[in-house]
C-alpha cells in the first residue's frame, strides 16, 4: 500500500468528517422519522462495529435486510448440499462459513465429523484446482453468492468445461440482489423509506439495475462503501433526498462503482448462467432472483448429475432469521438471541455467518 492510498484511505475514517456528517443527517432527517434499510452484510457489520446506528437521528432507523448471502440460502438448499456430501465419491469444496449453517437435522461440519469429505476453500479456482488434483473423486463447489461471486463460478465453470473435467460439478443457489429489493418494498408490512445499497454487487452490476426502485415505486437508494466516513456518507445523501422530496440512485463510493458495472463480469455471468426463482429465508420464492446453469453447462450441476435423497424440511424452533432478514426485528428482538442462539451454538444461520445481522449484534451490541 502506497502512502499516498493509505492517507487517503484514512480519511474515510476521519473523526472530524465523521462528525460533520453526522450534523448534516441530524440536519436534514425528516420530521416523523425514516426508516433506512441496508442490503449488504459488510455494511451491516460496518455499522455495528463503528456504533453508526447509535449515532442516527430520533426516529430513524437502520434495518438490516437481505444482504449476507449465506443467510438468506433456504434450508432446503442447505439440506439439498448435506444430502450431496452423503454422496460416497463426492466431496464437498465451500467457503468456511457453510459448514456451520445449520440444515434441517446436520451441518456439513457435522457431516465432516461422520467421515464425509468436505473442504474448505477461499475461491471456485481452488475447488477446480481439487477437482484436476483429484481426478478419482468427484468434486462439488457449493456456489453461494451475490452477483459478486457469480462470475468467478462462471469462469470456473467455462474452465472446466474447457479441460474436459468430468469430476468437477457446481451446486448452483446464487441470487442476484435487485429481486429481492423489490420484494421488500412491495411488502405491505415493511415501510422502508430508502435503501443503502451494496458496494461490492454495485461494482459488477453498476446503477441501472436499482432504478426501478426509484422510478417505480419512489424509494431512494444510495450505492456506498464500508469505511465508516462512506456510510454516513451514504446516509447524509439519502437524507438529503428525502428532505427534498427526491427519489433517485446515487453513487457515493466512486472509487469503486462505476454507472456501468464491470460488463466482462456481468457478461461472464450471462454466458454461463440464467436467471430461474429462487427461495430465499425470509423471503420466499422470488421469479427471476436465482441463477442455474444454461443448458449448454448443465453436465456441470451437481443436483442433476447426482440426484441426491433430500430430507424433508424442518425449519428450525422458535429461530426469527426470516424476520430478521426482512428487517421486521433486530436480532436481539429474537427470543432466542444469546440464549439459546450464539455464535458457539447457532440455530439460524444469521448468527453463522461474518456477514449475518445476528452475529454482527452479538459481538458489537
């Protein structure tokens, strides 16, 4: 790291800017309050650490929504991946946080403890990267993701198809993020009068896909970074457009969204894969919020290639993640939350994940 992207770096927590915003949101919160949801883990997270909810406004509330992507993957799914590591040739290859995620009666660490083969892995290249060192065991990526990730499985998925790799297969759940931001401000139940909106899904997606939020239903939307100084940021130009009665999408994380995204990303992603319905905790089934393979690839989805035995479904007792991700409660509303419910002892996966709403209150609050 340069010193002149260090400082830089640095203002973005600078306490003196910090504090001028936080005047500028006090100065232009609405009377009867707002309600400001974000949709990113990371900025949940952000937001506990840096105290930011404590700092907002009478009457204004910072709800966190769908944003951890390991949290709003169904039970079912969950089940669905559990039954594909009973698979005898079959070995699991995931990011760490998966293997916690309680399904319906085991986890893939549980799983792991029975003798099942599953490894952890910090890219869809590591776990292509088994497959050709493994050419005798049968290697399943469990693809979880925003459209952050989507393009990275993407390649991988195009690489193995260009190897010829018969032992490499994905379990395909991703989501793309604007499907579910319409289902939460088309609920009747919710009353969210903007949306802080995703850096890391904004740099591969850009503006145009968040504009109907504004031109449709009048929610404005302000797309922003995770250092402390670019949330309050983010919050003041929200703030500013509700004050004066405007509703658009703004970027105030310039340095590392572009309007238009990342195209070779967003066409990666395209080449590979289709949008289908998805099932999100909390959320339900939501048309055109999921990807699978197109037809081209689909030798390379697990679920066809191995038809696993799926379990019946138990959602967990008494565990509100749904409500949670909605934005209806706070995690410590949750009865179960530092009782039942901790990080040592999740029920839901909300209390897994380094990005879930659950975990972030427990350490932070």
């Amino acid at each position: 790291m340069t010193a002149d992207f260090a400082s830089e770096l640095a203002q973005f927590k600078n306490p003196r800017l910090a504090r001028d915003l936080v005047r500028a949101i006090g100065g232009f919160a609405p009377a009867g309050g707002a309600t400001l949801m974000e949709v990113c883990g990371t900025h949940t997270v952000s937001i506990a650490r840096a105290g930011i909810r404590d700092l907002m406004p009478e009457g204004t509330r910072l709800a966190s929504g769908p944003g951890c992507p390991v949290c709003v993957t169904s039970n079912r799914d969950i089940d669905t991946v559990i039954a594909l590591a009973r698979v005898p040739e079959v070995t699991i290859a995931t990011f760490g946080d998966m293997t916690r995620v309680p399904g319906s009666t085991s986890s893939l660490l549980a799983e792991q403890a029975a003798g099942r083969q599953v490894e952890i892995v910090y890219s869809p290249l590591d776990a292509l990267a088994l497959a050709e060192a493994n050419p005798h065991r049968q290697i399943v990526f469990v693809g979880v993701g925003f459209e952050t990730t989507t393009p990275l499985v993407a390649r991988a998925v195009k690489r193995a198809a260009d190897l010829g790799l018969s032992n490499f297969s994905v379990f395909a759940a991703h989501k793309n993020m604007p499907g579910a931001l319409e289902a939460i401000v088309a609920d009747p139940q919710l009353k969210i009068d903007a949306l802080i909106l995703p850096g890391h899904v904004s740099t591969i997606i850009g503006v145009e896909p968040y504009r109907f939020l504004a031109e449709k239903y009048g929610i404005p939307g302000v797309i922003t970074g995770f250092e402390p100084v670019d949330v309050l940021q983010g919050i003041a130009m929200i703030m500013r457009q509700l004050h004066e009665g405007r509703a658009e999408i703004e970027i105030a994380y310039a340095r590392g969204v572009m309007a238009a995204g990342n195209p070779h990303a967003v066409a990666a992603i395209d080449e590979v894969f289709e949008t289908c319905t998805a099932t999100w905790r909390g959320l339900g089934d939501i048309p055109g919020s999921g990807y699978r393979l197109r037809k081209k690839y689909a030798a390379f989805d697990a679920v066809r290639r191995f038809q696993p035995q799926v379990e019946p479904t138990i959602e967990p007792k008494g565990c509100r993640c749904g409500d949670v991700l909605r934005g209806i409660m706070a995690p410590n509303e949750c009865p179960l939350f530092r009782k039942a419910c901790s990080p040592e002892n999740p029920i839901g996966p909300c209390m897994v994940s380094s990005e879930g709403s659950c975990a972030a209150y427990y350490r932070y609050y």
